[in-house]
C-alpha cells in the first residue's frame, strides 16, 4: 500500500529502509540457495559420500559427458586441471567427486570454458570455493544444535552491525546532496544577478573558427559550468541565447520553433555558433 507523499519518510530514511530490505532479501536468497543445493547434493551422493557424475553435471547445468566421457575428461583443459591435481577420470566416474574435484570442475566450467553452464557459474560467484567445501563439510559432518544456534546469532550480529554501517551511509549521503543543493542555489542567485549587456559581442574576444567545432566547444563549456556549479544545462543555454538576442538582435527559439530544429542546430544553420561561442566563452570562462 503506497503512503500519501506528506507522510513519507526523509530521504537518508528511505534509503536506509530500502538498502536493508535489500540486504535482506540478499541474505534470504543465499539461504534458500543453500538449502537447496544442500538438499541436491545428499540427493546425488554415492555411497562413499562422494558426488556422482551425474550429480555434478546437473549442479553445473552440463552434461555429465562433458565432464568425463569413454574413461576420459570432457576436453583437454579440464584434463589438464584434473592431472596437475593428481585426479584420473577413471577413478572420479566410479567413486564420484569430493569437494575439492567438485570445486574444479565449478571452477573449470565458470571462468575457463565455453559452455554456458549457468549452474557453475551461481556457484561460483555465490560460494566459492571455501563455500563448497562448506558444503560437503556440512553434508558429511552436520553441525551440532548449539552450532548451529551460534552460526544464527553471528549473522543477526553481522546482519545489524551491516544495517549500521547502511545508515550512516545515507546519513552522509544526505548530508551531501544538501552541501550541493546549498551551493545550487547560491550559484544560481549569483548567474540571476549578473547584467545582460546591449553590447554585441566583440569579433576579437574568441577567435571564431568553424561551425562543428563552436559548437564542441560551447557543449564543452556549458558542461563543465554545469558540473562545477550544479547548475541544469538548460539555464545555461537560456542565459547563452538571452544575450544572443539582446547583442545580435537574433531569436534562436522562435527560429528553431518555426523551422523544427533545435535552438543549437538553428544557430548551426544561420551561421551564429561562433557569436554564440564568443557569448558563452564571455560570460562563462
């Protein structure tokens, strides 16, 4: 149910809120991943508490035989990897893989093969390979009640001093949108206050040069102004095209409002970008 606007939290509250909510359905998700592959894998265990072949290939989304196939590795670098760990694929397809083998083959098929393997990928970047054998550890040794009930209190401790740091976060977060809002305004009174001259710019203040080129040059300036004092582009260009019209007696808006351009491609058109350059490099540089 959304809130009526009056009601709504500040800002540093809202981002706070919405940094934990996501934090905790991070957390959720990791959780439910882990029971379910946790679930998988006793599904797939051989008898020695080993993972068989078929089980590590659905846990990385391949095909088994992609991984050991006729006696042999699925593919030469895999081979590679198995032998410098002194692992046959023979033996691996009849007693099934440990954590560690199964880690190389997550590994393998996450960051060195072509297969798109989305299983191993998950993996990979949800566990790791400490968070395997995690995983076999548990499996294999199931922690005791009070282990458990430890584990649980280290992540609400983990979780809360997580949320802490997420608050004083947008509490800086907001403390700076507010320095740069400050200094908005104050920038703005001060372009407000600047006279508009009835002068025409002078021919010799900006060398003029092609139309392209002006017209680089005055997105260049009217960007860096508008980074600098956090001023919107357009109020730039208004000043830029006030003072266009008062020196030059030249109406870029209604130009461009009859012909359909916009007011830049308009002054392109008429020939006017190096007297515009001059204007911005007058009053902006």
């Amino acid at each position: 149910m959304k809130l009526p606007i009056a009601r709504l939290p500040p800002p540093s509250a809202l981002l706070c809120i919405e940094a934990t909510e996501n934090s905790n359905m991070y957390i959720n998700e990791i959780q439910d991943k882990h029971q379910s592959i946790v679930a998988y894998i006793k599904e797939n265990l051989l008898d020695n508490k080993n993972l068989s072949i078929r089980g590590l290939g659905g846990l990385c989304e391949v095909a088994h035989t992609s991984i050991i196939r006729d006696g042999a590795f699925g593919n030469t670098k895999l081979a590679q990897i198995m032998s410098e760990h002194g692992f046959e694929a023979g033996a691996l397809a009849l007693n099934g893989f440990n954590a560690q083998t199964t880690w190389l083959v997550i590994e393998h098929f996450a960051f060195e093969s072509k297969a798109k393997a989305l299983g191993a990928k998950r993996l990979a970047r949800t566990f790791g390979a400490f968070g395997i054998h995690q995983l076999f550890e548990q499996i294999i040794k199931p922690k005791t009640k009070a282990e458990l009930i430890l584990e649980q209190a280290q992540q609400l401790v983990n979780l809360e001093r997580e949320q802490e740091l997420l608050k004083i976060r947008s509490q800086e977060h907001e403390r700076r949108i507010a320095l740069i809002e400050q200094h908005r305004e104050q920038a703005l009174e001060e372009l407000e206050k600047l006279p508009f001259s009835t002068e025409p710019a002078s021919p010799l203040t900006v060398p003029l040069r092609g139309s392209q080129r002006d017209r680089d040059k005055i997105n260049e300036i009217i960007r860096a102004v508008a980074q600098r004092d956090s001023i919107p582009y357009g109020k730039l260009y208004s000043k830029a095209y006030k003072q266009l019209y008062y020196r030059e007696h030249y109406d870029a808006g209604t130009r461009a409002k009859n012909s359909g351009l916009s007011k830049i491609e308009q002054v392109e058109k008429d020939g006017m970008t190096g007297k515009l350059y001059a204007i911005v490099s007058e009053i902006y540089v």
